[in-house]
C-alpha cells in the first residue's frame, strides 16, 4: 500500500465529492476517480479495483432508492434472474481482472478508456426515445447482459449507458430501465467488490477518502440536482474522458 500524505488524501476526497455528485446528476464519476488515483501514485490495476470498491456503496444507495421501479422484461425475462445474470457475469469479469498482469492491463486501460468515452457520449447525446418497443429476442438479451457483467466486472466504463440501450431496445420504458440499470450495476459489483476486498490490490486509505467524498457528492448532487444543466456535467465527463484517453496512450 501506498503512503499517502494528507495533501494526496485531500484530492482523492475532493475527486470522489465531485465523483458523487457527478453520478447523483449525470453518472460517469468512475471517470473522475480513475485517474485521480493514477495521479494519487496507484498502478491502473489497483486504481480499477480501489475506485470500484470505494464507490460501491454509492450504487447501492442508487439501487435501493429505485428499486420499486425495476423490473423485467415481458413474461419470461424476470428481475431476479437478470439480476442473477449481472452477479455471475460480475464474478466472471473480477477473475479475469484479478488474473491479468497488471503491465498487461496498463496497456489494455487506453483502449478500455476509449471504449468507455465512447460509450458514455453516445449514451449522453443521443436521442432518447419516447417509447420503447421490443425489437430484442430474449436469448439476445440475455446474452447482452451476461457479456455487460462480465465487463462490469472487468472494468465497468459505461455499463449504465450499455444497459439502459439494452433494456430499452427490450422494450422497458426509460424510467423503469433507470431503475432496473441501477440495481444490476450493483448486482454486478456486488459480485466483483466481495472479490477485490481479498485481493490486495485495495489501497484502503484512498478508498475510505474516495468514499467519504462520494456520500458527500451524492448529498451535494441531490441538491443541485435542479440547478446544474445535465448536459454540460455529461459534457464535462466527455472532456475528461478524451483527456484521460490520449494521456493514457501517451505515458
């Protein structure tokens, strides 16, 4: 583990306050602490697992505050058996996380990054639709989101932007796949933190900072919740994204 000074600690709290807020209003605060750890002195490996760790409890909050409005998808497709899905595909992507050699990784983070970027501006700018129609069998949902858990697990850049495509082109209606992606992104991080938490590629002095900030940004994110523009916050995490993506390949 890494010492930390109390300056170093000062900015990863002040990463995962803005992290906080930014996922309350607009989401993609995984974004802000991912390389505020590289710069804090972690290595891409430990910096994916502290950041995943320390803001679980964030997306639990988030899932337990929209839980009455997840739900399935038609007749066959139930909450708890996606749900069963994103843990297992959680577990799946932490081995092959925990199991990749962290220089291997530090090459494979650019392009995650990019992949990531990509998704979220495409998640952010497109048009959302009014309403939802069925246009995916259900064995490709599935199959979609086992493989969304998996990468959840592995990394998880973007994983809200990804199913909320999936489960609106399924035919949820946007509210209701809000809900449903909230609780599935904590079901797969579930799965993947109870890993992490032994691995001891957790820097726990940063993550407690990165959560501490993160419960104060999810207060402070409630309540500009109506006074900041989503698009210009969801524009920002782009920026960085970018930023973050051409730094990467770069070092």
């Amino acid at each position: 583990m890494l010492h930390h000074d109390f300056l170093q600690l000062l900015f990863i709290t002040a990463a995962g306050l803005y992290a906080g807020t930014q996922n309350t209003l607009a989401g993609g605060g995984s974004f802000i602490t991912f390389p505020a750890l590289l710069l804090a002195g972690l290595n891409p490996l430990a910096a994916n697992i502290t950041s995943t760790v320390a803001l679980f409890p964030n997306q639990i909050t988030s899932a337990v505050a929209g839980r009455r409005l997840a739900g399935g998808v038609g007749k066959k497709i139930r909450l708890d058996y996606l749900f069963g899905l994103s843990v297992v595909g959680g577990v799946v992507g932490a081995i092959l996380l925990l199991n990749t050699p962290v220089s291997f990784f530090a090459r494979l983070v650019p392009w995650l990054v990019l992949f990531a970027t990509a998704i979220f501006t495409w998640g952010s700018f497109r048009k959302k639709p009014l309403h939802s129609v069925n246009v995916v069998p259900d064995w490709l949902l599935v199959t979609i989101q086992f493989a969304i858990g998996v990468y959840g697990g592995y990394f998880g850049g973007g994983i809200g932007f990804l199913m909320l495509a999936a489960l609106t082109i399924a035919g949820q209606q946007v509210r209701m796949a809000a809900a449903t992606k909230n609780v599935l992104a904590m079901a797969m991080n579930a799965s993947a933190v109870v890993l992490f938490v032994f691995s001891g590629q957790v820097d726990w002095l940063a993550a407690l900072a990165l959560a501490l900030g993160g419960i104060g940004g999810g207060f402070a994110g409630g309540w500009l919740l109506h006074r900041v523009p989503e698009k210009r916050l969801r524009g920002f995490v782009v920026f960085i994204g970018i930023v973050l993506t051409i730094w990467l390949f770069l070092r």
